[in-house]
C-alpha cells in the first residue's frame, strides 16, 4: 500500500511539473511573439511562476532554484505593475492650470498625459501679470491663457507692433528644433535668422495669465525624445501664428476663440469686437470634445476602463514572428534613438589642415 501511494504521488508529481513546463515554455514563447514590452513583461512573469511551481512540486533543496527564480519573478512582475499603472488615470494639478496646458499640447502633437506630466508640466510655471507690465523675453518662453501682451518687434531698423492674445505664445527663439534645419552643416555666423536677432519688447494689454517656460528648461525639453513631438507641435504652432497674422488686415489673427458672428464681410475682425477678443479664452484650452478623447485602446489613454480593449489591441497589433511567418518591421529599436547632429562651430579656414579642404 505504501508503494501504490509513493508510485501515485511521484507519477502525479511527475504530470503536474510537465504541465507546469509546458505552460511556462509556452509563456516564454509568447515573449518572443509579441513586441509590446507590457505584454512581454507579463509573459515572463507567467512564465517564472510555472518554472517556481516546478522547484516546489520536486521539492527542490537547492536554494539557488529559488534566488533566480524569485529574482527574476520580482524583476519582471515588478516591471509589469508599472506599466499597468502607467496606464491609469494621471491627475492634474488644478491650481496650476496643467488640465488646460496639456489640452493645448494635446491638440497639437497628441502627447499622452503622463508623459505631459512628468515631462512638460515640471517645465512651465503660470503667472499672473497686470496690465502695463513688462516680461522678460530674453530668458523665458511664454504661452498665454488669458489676456493679451502687446508685442513691439524691431529687426535690422525695422519696427513692428501688434497684439497677442490667448493661445498665442512667444518668443521663438527659444524653439530649439528652429535652429535644427541648418545648423549642422553651416557656420553660426551664417545662420542670420530674424527670429533670433530681433529685439522684442513684451507688454501686458490685458491683465494676464501666463505659461512661461525658461530657456535651459526649454531646451531640455526639446531634447528630450519622449517630448520630441510636443516640442515640434509648439515649434509648428508658433510658426503656423506667425504666418497667418501676416495676411490679417487687423491683427490679432482669428484664433480659436473666434465665431462667425465675430467677422466681417472680408473674414476679418473689427475693430468693435476687439476689447472682447482680447479678453477672450482661447478653446484650444477647453475641455476635449468626445471626438478628440484619445481611444480607450491605445496606449497612454489614461484610463483603465477599456484595459480589456487595450489588451487585445495590443495583442493584435504587436504581434511578430520572425522569417519567413511574418515580414519583419523595419526599426524597431530604433525610434528616438539618434541625437540631433551638433551645430557646426565657427572655425576659422585657415587654421583648418590641407588635408581637410
């Protein structure tokens, strides 16, 4: 009797821990097949715990079996608890005005709010300023909430005045991506550009909130790759400012808090309704239509109401066998990875060796 028991047990033992090593092979296989480093994460945590299951099951002495296995257990299911959170709600500090910033970078490069949050908000400080006073433009980047800064430009003898209002920002020159077009392969003296040598004078009109931004905070968020596209977006919606108030006959340009019944006849703004523009909240600060509401799918949603729906799509789309199952997808590890080229320095040519030239 004693034998059928130790034959049972050990035949039993033997099934559980082939079972066990046949689910943990499959999870490691699984890792492989899938790009995504949340489901990859959460494969091989599956596929530790079988593999500890098997150290229990054979009762193994062998204290090393349990150091890696509970080592790398943590290691990865650690990493999978925070990706999960990465994925839920991220919240805003209201006081500060974040809810309305992140929709004005939001709509302008699709940037996630926990990434807006660790990365742009630390950047940006909202400040309140009274008519008549002067901002220092040499050190800061601004973006403006409410209110409006008349602005007075002069660039090579050059005068020119108008008037910003909400959801504008300035000055440019703080922009890094502005000076990335040339700056790698011509010389810092040949880079005249007005955007850089234009002297500007900021005053408030309206009394004003602003975002404002300094220029090293500025920089590292412009060289930041998870901030690249916001950056990029602010450079494109500063740029796309710029352009379209040179062809208003009346400035400030039509923006966003704009309608109908504020324009004439040409689709220009008279002068009658402009106290009332000037005080205006643009919408590209407002809360976000239905339609604009990122989907619950995708990644860096906020929201772990769909997490069912997300992980299907992310089951659907990140899978990836090798050749010939599947046809690889080009740059996978590489997106982000390279710096911007340094810009080019003022060497003098005639120090530069013959060999060179």
């Amino acid at each position: 009797d004693i034998d059928n028991i130790v034959n049972k047990t050990f035949f039993s033992n033997m099934s559980t821990i082939r079972i066990l090593s046949n689910v943990g092979n499959a999870f490691f296989l699984a890792s492989g097949c899938w790009g995504d480093l949340l489901l990859i994460r959460v494969f091989l945590t599956f596929a530790y715990v079988c593999l500890l299951a098997i150290h229990f099951v054979k009762r193994s002495t062998d204290y090393e079996d349990y150091v890696w296995g509970f080592g790398t257990l943590y290691l990865h299911g650690s990493s999978a608890v925070r990706l999960f959170h990465d994925e839920g709600e991220v919240k805003m500090d209201e006081k500060k005005e974040q809810e309305a910033l992140w929709r004005y970078f939001y709509r302008r490069s699709g940037i996630s709010r926990l990434l807006f949050k660790s990365h742009v908000a630390k950047c940006f400080e909202l400040i309140d300023a009274k008519a008549g006073e002067a901002l220092d433009t040499s050190t800061f980047f601004y973006i403006i909430l409410d209110g409006s800064v008349d602005i007075k430009t002069t660039v090579t003898g050059s005068t020119r005045d108008y008037t910003l209002v909400s959801g504008e920002s300035f000055d440019i020159k703080h922009l890094q991506p502005l000076f990335r077009v040339r700056s790698a392969y011509m010389k810092k003296s040949q880079r005249m550009s007005p955007f850089v040598h234009q002297d500007i004078v900021a005053t408030v009109a309206v009394d004003a909130k602003l975002f404002r931004c300094s220029h090293e905070s500025m920089h590292g968020l412009c060289n930041t790759p998870a901030t690249k596209d916001a950056s990029q977006g602010l450079l494109i919606a500063t740029l796309s400012d710029m352009a379209e108030r040179e062809y208003m006959k009346y400035p400030p340009l039509p923006n966003d808090s704009v309608t109908k019944d504020m324009l004439d006849e040409e689709n220009q703004l008279p002068k009658g309704i402009y106290a009332t523009f000037k005080s205006t909240r643009s919408a590209v600060f407002a809360p976000l239509e239905d339609f604009e509401q990122p989907a619950r799918f995708l990644a860096g949603s906020g929201s772990f109401k769909g997490i069912h729906n997300h992980i299907l799509h992310t089951l659907k789309v990140a899978f990836l066998l090798p050749w010939p199952f599947m046809a690889w997808l080009p740059g996978l590890r590489q997106i982000g990875s390279l710096p911007v080229p340094p810009a080019a320095s003022d060497v003098d040519e005639k120090t530069i060796p013959e060999e060179r030239s």
